[in-house]
C-alpha cells in the first residue's frame, strides 16, 4: 500500500486514531504521515500588514510542528513519516489536496461516533472527507483499540458498480490476511426472495460468503451483522449520497451505535 495520511486536531479521538493508525502502518508495512490544518484568528485580515501576516503565520507554523512532536511522542515506531503543518481555511479541502498530491493510498481519522447529533457529524471535517476524499478513508471510533483485523463486513447492493470499491478492498484485506463478509441489507424486510437470489447470482465478484439481512433499518441491520459476526471493519462504497443519506439520516440517529463499535471504511467513486 501507497502511504497513510493521519490528519489530527490533537483531540483525545484523535489520540486513539493514532494508535490504531500506527499499529495498522506496521501492519501494513507502509509509513504514516501526521498532518494538522491551522488558520490565523483574523477577523479584518485587509487592515493587517502582509509582513506581520507572514510572521504570524511562520510563528504559528513552528507551533503545530511543536504540538506534532508532542503528538507523536513516546512512539517510537520507524512507520512515522513526515510531520505536516498546513495552513488553510478550509480544514478538510486541505486533507483532500494534501491526500491528492501526495498519492496516499489511505486516510485514517478519528470520530467521535454517536455522541454527536447526526446533525453535527454530517459538517464534520470527517464526513466530508470520507465524501470526497480521493482514496479510501477509515474512519476509528474514540473507544476503538486495535487488534487483528480477521473479519471486513462489505455492506452492498450486490451491483456490478461495486467493482472499484471490491477490488481495493481485496487488496486491502489480502495485506491483513481478512475475510471479507458481502452484507445486504433487505429494509423490506423480505430477505431471501428470488429478486436476492438473482442479484447475487450476477454479481461479477468473489467473495468469502454473503449474508441477506431484513431490517426495516439500514443502519440496524448493520449493527446486527457487525455484533454477531464479531466484524473488526465496517466497509461501504458511497457511489453517490444516495447511499450515505439512506445510512445516517436524521431518522436513525439512535439506530447508529455500530458506528461507534468498528472502523469504518469508505470507498467512493
């Protein structure tokens, strides 16, 4: 695998993100860079001298660098890579083009999970990474501790368009040695008819087993394959916000405890 970016705001989730993201770069043989997006606080930019502008923002480079090292201090791995502070407005504009430029082949960050109102989350500088992101994104509950990934549940439609995402997933999961469960959620709650039948019989992929789950609840569904399957990674491919808005609407904001159990992993076109 191509590097791992680890963007941080220095949060205790995102202290824990770390962890996880530094045993998986062992794991996984690939080096790890550690990134933080910083602004200045003015209000009336146009009154400040361009000299004084560029000396605060040089101070307050050396700053986040300082905070970085603190950041990444006590680890001794040699999977740490560079340090990046970068400033700009927009702090998850900066993860994309930061990701884009440096050909990262993944993107690890740390969410707070169901403690934030679905609301909030939706803004959030994670979600609109994972959105848009030019490679996949894992985002690590605050209570995620790292362990062997064994078991990546693939949540899908059983569709040929799943086929970018199928393919960095095997890839993925070949380097960790996982399984990989296909997972569809039937919110008709009529799992197992023909139509089922037909869609897994003409989908182009291999796959370890599938599982036709009925829940009236995408998102209960989910939570329900991931308890009783013991799944270490929850991944999706969002073709389109179709998907994303059917799995974190506002209506199932108390049905989203999965998402604060496992990692969840994010391809997208």
């Amino acid at each position: 695998m191509k590097k791992i970016l680890f963007p941080t705001d220095f949060s205790e989730a995102a202290r824990n993100a770390f962890a996880y993201a530094l045993r998986l770069a062992e794991t996984l043989d690939t080096p790890i860079d550690v990134m933080n997006v910083y602004h200045l606080p003015l209000n009336d930019a146009g009154r400040v001298p361009p000299d004084y502008i560029e000396r605060m923002l040089n101070e307050k480079k050396q700053t986040v660098l300082h905070h970085l090292r603190e950041f990444i201090s006590g680890c001794s791995s040699r999977y740490i890579g560079e340090l990046k502070a970068e400033y700009g407005i927009f702090v998850y504009q900066e993860i994309l083009d930061a990701a884009e430029n440096g050909e990262y082949g993944l993107i690890v960050m740390g969410t707070k999970g169901e403690r934030n109102p679905i609301e909030k989350m939706m803004g959030s500088v994670t979600t609109h990474t994972m959105m848009h992101a030019p490679c996949p994104v894992l985002a690590i509950p605050e209570s995620a501790a790292f362990h062997s990934i064994s078991h990546i549940a693939y949540a899908t439609d059983f569709e040929p368009s799943d086929e970018q995402a199928v393919g960095q997933l095997m890839e993925f999961a070949g380097q960790l040695g996982s399984a990989i469960h296909f997972v569809h959620i039937d919110t008709k709650a009529i799992a197992g008819s023909v139509e089922d039948y037909v869609m897994v019989e003409n989908y182009p992929f291999p796959f370890t087993d599938f599982s036709v789950i009925g829940s009236r609840s995408a998102s209960d569904g989910l939570d329900e394959f991931v308890k009783k399957n013991k799944i270490d990674v929850l991944a999706l491919f969002i073709p389109n916000r179709r998907l994303w808005e059917r799995l974190f609407h506002t209506s199932f904001t108390k049905q989203m405890a999965f998402h604060s159990k496992v990692p969840l992993l994010v391809f997208h076109e």
